[in-house]
C-alpha cells in the first residue's frame, strides 16, 4: 500500500524531505518496497495544497525555491482542515518548535490522532511538552508517533535505542545538543570573543537573530527533556531539567581550561538513579581525552551509558536541510 503523506510546514525540512523523496524514489522502492504519495502541504507562506491523486512534487520544490506561493491544487484550508480532511495515513508535522507552549504543533499531532493518522516530525515541541500524552494517544488507537528528527536531526539516537540498542537498559547520558553553542566554544578556543563567534555564528545560518534558545540552553534543555522521557521511559516535565547556557563563558574561562588540558562544552546529561530520572543543561570542563572533547563545530554526539554494552557513543550532524529531511524519511521507512 502507498504511503499517503500530508506535510504540515514546508519550510527547510519539509522541502529537504521533499528532495530526497523525489530524487530516491526508485531507490526506496527497489529497495524496501515503499512507495508514496504526497497528497496535501499546508504553509502560513506557501498556502494549502491538496489533491488525493498527489500533488506535483517538482512544482512545489520549483515554488519552495523561488519562495512563490503554491498555484496548482489550492485549497481555502489552514493545516488542521488538511490534516482533517484529507485521505492521508501519515501527517509530517514540520511547522516550528514552540518551546514554550508546543502549539499549533501539539494540535496538529492531536488532530492527526483523531482522524486515524500516524505522526511523524521533527518538531521539538509536541516531543519536549507533551510527548507521554501524543504517544498515548497514538498507541490507543493503534497509530505512531515517531520523532528522531527531534535530537540530533538524522544522527539515529532515539531509533538506536529503540533498534539496536533494544535490551540493554540505559542509565545516563551525556551529549553535546546543540550544534550553535559547540561552534560558537569552538571559535573562541580558536581566539574568537564570544560576540563575534556569534555574529560568524548567525552569518552561517547556525544562529537565530534571536540566539536565546541556543546561547540560554534552552534548545538543548528541550532535547534532553525528550530523551529522558523516550529512552528512559519517564515523564519528566521541561521545567525539571536544570538549564544553563554558554552566556557566562569568557575568552579567560576557555584558557583557563586550555591551561589544564580540558575544553568547555556545553553538555546535556540525564541519569537513572534508583529508579528517578534527573536531567541537566550546563557547560562542562571536559579532559581532552573524553570522547565528546573532541566533537568540535556545529556536530553533534551523545555517549550513552548501558547496562550490558558499557558506553556506546555516535557522533553526527545535528541540524540541515538534507540531514533532518532523512530523519522524516527513515520514521516514513518504520512505519
Ligand atoms: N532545520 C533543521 O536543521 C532542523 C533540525 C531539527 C529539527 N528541526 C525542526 O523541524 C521543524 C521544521 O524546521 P525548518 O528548518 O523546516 O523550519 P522553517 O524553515 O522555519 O519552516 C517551518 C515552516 O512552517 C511554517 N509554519 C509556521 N506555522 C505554521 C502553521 N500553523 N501551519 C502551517 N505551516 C506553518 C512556516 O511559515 P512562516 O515562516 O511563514 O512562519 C515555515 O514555512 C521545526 O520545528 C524545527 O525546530 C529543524
């Protein structure tokens, strides 16, 4: 049966996803046997397109790049009349993160719920704020609601666990979250001051104008948040997660630690101790010899600690185009 997919946010992943679906899709069927059909997008930018016999994939990418509006297939809908109306099975929720409140995020996946759909996103959102209540209800009705796209983009963390990694018991785990603060602590052990590190930092692209949920922690809080609450199967609430950023870090604090053979990273960390989960964001004078010392740039890493496989480190990018674009495609592939 092919797959009939919705997008919700057709902004860099929504159209990374598209790309990659276009340009694999012999590939992907010779392969694994999947086929699909992109049957509605709907985008505060682009607008609402809906046909049940597919939408013309080229033309949308052509309008994605030129950033003109959708002209073929328009419908008067917003994403909830899509995501309701529509004969998709699967909805790709791909609209921004709101860490704060998780909408329209967490209504989009609720409705996709209610119409029979299954949810796959990338959107730290509905995952940071809401995660037990979405996968609850998913499971009652026999849905899924995939998420890997939300730590560490398409570096496979969540599905590792879940896959590989299955049996063994996980009891803490340390990472660098956000690829924004390791490049900004990476240009200011090269000399940089932290202001301009954060100017080249918003130049690249890595940096929002407002640079807060990076440079706060707060990003990196929201992943840890997920973490905790898929892989050690907890529900720990964002605001119990303990969040400091980069901001306090000096030029002299960076040699300081050159001095003693260690490097500033910021680290997200959650531990299983005596059956209670604790979470934290702070930054960490590593030894060079710690296996996330060595993670430099805007890449990404996590080390988990497991009960019968010791540590077991991946190292990946954390954030793209192309890179979040395959995290949507291989929970697509689960499904
Ligand atoms: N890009 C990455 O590397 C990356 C990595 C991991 C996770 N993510 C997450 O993946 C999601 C998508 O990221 P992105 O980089 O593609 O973001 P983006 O380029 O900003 O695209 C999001 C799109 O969603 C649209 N949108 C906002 N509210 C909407 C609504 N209510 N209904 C329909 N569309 C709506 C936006 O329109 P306007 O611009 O007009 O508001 C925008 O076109 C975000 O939640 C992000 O945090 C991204």
């Amino acid at each position: 049966m092919k797959q009939r997919l919705v997008l919700v946010g057709f902004g860099n992943v929504g159209q990374g996803l598209l790309e990659i679906l276009l340009k694999k899709r012999q590939e992907l069927q010779a392969r694994y046997g999947y086929e699909f059909v992109v049957v509605g997008i709907a985008d505060v930018a682009w607008g609402t397109a809906y046909n049940p016999n597919g939408l013309n994939i080229e033309a949308l990418l052509k309008a994605g790049k030129a950033r003109q509006k959708f002209s073929q297939d328009l419908k008067e809908w917003d994403a909830l009349t899509l995501i309701k109306e529509s004969d998709a099975n699967v909805v790709c929720e791909l609209a921004f993160t709101n860490l704060q409140t998780g909408e329209p995020a967490i209504s989009h996946c609720k409705a996709a719920f209610s119409a029979g759909k299954h949810v796959v996103t990338s959107n730290k959102g509905p995952a940071a704020l809401a995660y037990r209540e979405l996968k609850t209800m998913a499971d009652e009705k026999g849905l899924r609601f995939l998420i890997e796209g939300t730590v560490m983009s398409g570096t496979p963390v969540l599905n590792l666990c879940a896959g590989p990694l299955a049996g063994c018991e996980i009891i803490a785990a340390r990472g660098i979250l956000n690829g924004t603060t390791n490049y900004i602590l990476t240009q200011m052990e090269g000399g940089m001051s932290y202001d301009e590190a954060l100017k080249k930092a918003q130049e690249l692209g890595y940096a929002e104008a407002d640079p807060s949920g990076d440079v706060e922690g707060y990003d990196a809080r929201g992943k840890v948040t997920i973490l905790a609450n898929v892989v050690m199967n907890t529900s720990l609430k964002i605001a119990e997660v303990s969040c400091k950023g980069i901001t306090g870090i000096t030029l002299q604090d960076i040699e300081k630690a050159k001095k003693a053979g260690s490097r500033w990273k910021l680290i997200g960390s959650i531990k299983k101790e005596e059956n209670r989960v604790t979470a934290s964001v702070a930054p960490e004078m590593l030894p060079l010899t710690h296996p996330l010392a060595g993670v430099m740039g805007a890449t990404n890493a996590i080390t988990f600690t497991t009960d019968l496989l010791g540590d077991v480190s991946i190292v990946g990018p954390g954030a793209g185009r192309t890179e979040t674009g395959f995290s949507i495609l291989s929970d697509l592939l689960k499904i």
